[in-house]
C-alpha cells in the first residue's frame, strides 16, 4: 500500500489482523500498568471535567461577576474552541518532540490557566483564561490518543480505546454532580480551584509514571510545512478521511443528545431534575458498558469494520424512531419510549466511537500526533455545530434533537460506505516499523 504520510510504497502481510492482533495482544497489555492506564484515561477526562463541573455554577458567575448570561455563556465556547484548536497545534508538536515534553508543557499551562480563572475579576478576563485552559487542556486529548496509537496495534488498540471509554465515559456524568457538590461548601471560584488540583495532580503523575512513547527515530525533523504536509497527506487517505468523517458526525449525534435532553425530557416530557438525572446516567451507563462488551468480546472476534457497521445502522435506526415519536407519528408516546430510543443511541456509541478511532490511527503510525489531532478537532468542531441545531425550533419540540441525530447517522453511515468501503479487503499502516496488518 502507499503510505498517506510519505507516498511510500510498502510489501503487503497477508496476515489477517484478527489472527495476528489476538497472538500479540497479551505482549501489548504488558506495555502498560494499571496507573499508567488510569492517567491515560484522566487525560481524556479533562474536557468534559473542565466543561461540566462548571455548568452548575453558571447562574452564580453571571450574578457574581454582573455580566449577562450570553456573556457568561461565551466561557463555555472559548474553551471548548480551545480544545477544538489546541488539538492541531499540540498533536504535530508530539510528533516532532515526542509525547512527553508537549503534554508537561500542556498541564502545567493548563494548571496555570485554570487557577487564574478561580481569581478572575471580570467576565472577560474569565473568557481570556478559559480560552488558554481550553488550547492547553488539548493537550491532553490528543497525545493521550497517540500514546495509545504508539503503544498498540490492531485489536489490541481497539481493547485498549474500549478500556478508557470506561474511564472517560463516567465523567461526563458524575461531572456536574462533583460541580453541584462542591457550589454546596463553596463559591463558583472553588470549581477552580478543584481543576486545579485535579490539573496539579495528572501533571506529577504524567512526570512521574508515563514515559516517552515515542522514539527519536520515529520523530518528524520538519517544521509548520512538513506538519501541514502530514496532514494534508493523511487527508488525502480516502480510508482515513472516510473513518474520521464517521466518528465526527456520530460525535456530533451524542452532543446533540447532550445538548437538547435537559429540555427534551424536563420540559417536553414533564421529567424531574431527578428523573432526568437517572436517565442520563443510565443512557451513559449503557455508552460504556456496550463499549466494554465491545472491547472484551466481539474485538478479536469480530471484523472492527462489521461491528462499526452494526454501530452506525443502530444510530441511525434508533434516530429514525426517535423522529417518528417526536413528530406524532405514533400518537403521545410519553417519556419512556422516547428514553428508550435515547438509549438505543447512546449505547450504539460504545461500538462506533472506538472502532473508528482505531480504524483512522492504524492508517497514521507514521504520524500518531497529527492524526489525533485532526480526529479530535473534528470531533469538536462538528459537535459544537451540532448544539445550537437542536434549539432552533424553541424548547417545546424534540423534532430537532431527532432530525439532527438522524442526519448524522445518515451522513456517518454513508460516509462509510462510500469512502471506508469496507468490504475491501486493504492494508494499514501498523505502528511504523515495518509491520502491515490486513482488515
């Protein structure tokens, strides 16, 4: 196959990646402990961390700093285009520098920034430091996914990624209830200070227990034009661009679902703060329990590119039912159906969300860095698109939610069947040494 990165052409493994993966995933296992499993999975932890903790106290920042709540608001964009952007700059200073040095540099700015936030005086002074917080808490995303990517191959990497959806998956929801906690012994500025320890704390580990992943001779000379050049190689990959697209817009169908189901279940359907609570524990539960099933029983067992397909056609059938409910097809069907739909798609994404990432990086082991990086700030990108979607109908109607849910599973879906082709049976960039494994 070429090599998207340096238009290489490489001797093909006739080895089937199912066969090889399976002998050589115990050997990968041992290449990394349990801690250094748990920081890799806080990394990836940050961003809704440093998003959601901070949702409960919104109200009392627009009061405490006198400023209106569309401003306010603006700290919760800043940073997320921070992460969104940060991730491009980040991901090919680690391929040149290697994963260490980048990632040090990220927390301690990110530590910095998020303490300056807790003693900011001023609404714009709070948006200035949420956007540093944001461009270095990318740090984290991106070079935790390429640490991952130098580590494994294959099935294993696909285990692995199903591994920190465990980790990642629950912060999303014990996020704001941490926030509401602690709002109940202290001042917004006291969410702060908590990511800031939080920050403090992944740093030291980060310095003390995860070394470099990635060697000297596997590092990229090149400066911005050779970065810029990676990309727009991995870009050129049909099969790259083709996984990237699918796991962005079924990112985006999830954010969606964030986005809109506060209204969606409380003031549609008449839920209770309580009630609404359960469900989106439960629908999260479900994300990552259906990703562990993933990693330790079909992976292995089953084509990563089959258990993808059957991923995206649950999205995009969950989503078609969901539409039909919240257009009155089928009568008032009332909140259980629809959290029943909710679910389907939630749980749908521990099957897409870490086949597509594997299925992108084992095309880039050439450029780990910048892959994650264009994978995550698509992901970002298309999510933060996705949110205002879900409201431009008004508060009263789920239609929205559902016609953007489905839309993404329709464009996820054909995405994959017209750029990743999966029935062709095609070579991948393994870790950059040589190997090839065949999906």
């Amino acid at each position: 196959m070429t090599d998207p990165g340096t238009g290489t052409t490489e001797p093909q493994d006739s080895v089937p990646i199912a066969e090889r993966d399976v002998a050589a995933a115990p050997a990968a296992s041992r290449r990394t402990s349990l801690l250094v499993t748990l920081v890799l999975g806080g990394l990836t932890a940050v961003p809704p961390l440093s998003m959601d903790m901070y949702l409960p106290a919104l109200p009392e920042v627009t009061e405490a700093l006198h400023s209106p709540a569309a401003t306010v608001q603006l700290t919760l964009t800043t940073c997320l285009a921070g992460m969104a952007l940060g991730q491009m700059v980040v991901g090919p200073m680690s391929d040149k520098w290697g994963r260490r040095r980048p990632l040090l540099a990220g927390m301690v700015i990110y530590v910095i920034a998020t303490a300056l936030c807790a003693l900011a005086t001023n609404a714009e002074l709070l948006i200035a430091f949420r956007l540093l917080q944001g461009l270095a808490g990318a740090a984290g995303i991106v070079i935790a996914r390429a640490v991952v990517r130098d580590l494994y191959d294959g099935v294993a990497m696909a285990r692995f990624f199903s591994t920190l959806m465990l980790i990642s998956g629950v912060a999303p929801v014990v996020a704001p209830l941490i926030g509401g906690q602690i709002l109940q012994v202290t001042d917004w500025r006291g969410v702060f200070v908590v990511l800031t320890v939080v920050g403090v704390l992944l740093t030291l580990l980060v310095w003390r227990r995860l070394h470099e992943t990635l060697p000297p001779e596997r590092r990229h000379s090149g400066g911005l034009g050779e970065a810029l050049h990676t990309m727009r190689g991995l870009l050129a990959d049909r099969a790259f661009s083709g996984y990237l697209i699918v796991g962005a817009f079924a990112f985006a169908a999830l954010f969606a679902y964030i986005s809109a189901s506060p209204f969606v279940i409380q003031e549609i359907y008449g839920a209770s703060p309580q009630t609404f609570s359960l469900l989106f524990g439960v629908n999260s539960v479900g994300l990552v329990l259906v990703g562990q099933i993933n990693g330790k029983v079909l992976v292995g067992r089953v084509s990563l590119d089959v258990v993808l397909g059957i991923g995206l056609g649950l999205i995009t059938a969950a989503a078609t039912v969901l539409l039909l409910m919240a257009g009155g097809v089928f009568g008032d069907v009332g909140l259980w159906p629809m959290a029943a739909g909710l679910f389907v798609l939630m749980s749908a994404m521990g099957l897409v969300m870490p086949s597509a990432n594997t299925k992108a990086l084992l095309r880039s082991g050439h450029a780990a860095g910048s892959a994650s990086a264009l994978l995550g700030t698509s992901t970002f990108l298309l999510g933060s698109v996705a949110s205002p979607l879900v409201g431009i109908a008004g508060e009263h109607t789920a239609v929205p939610m559902a016609v953007v849910q489905l839309s993404c599973g329709v464009l996820a879906l054909l995405s994959f069947l017209g750029m990743c082709r999966p029935w062709q049976r095609r070579e991948e960039t393994a870790t950059g040494t040589g190997e090839r494994t065949r999906l």
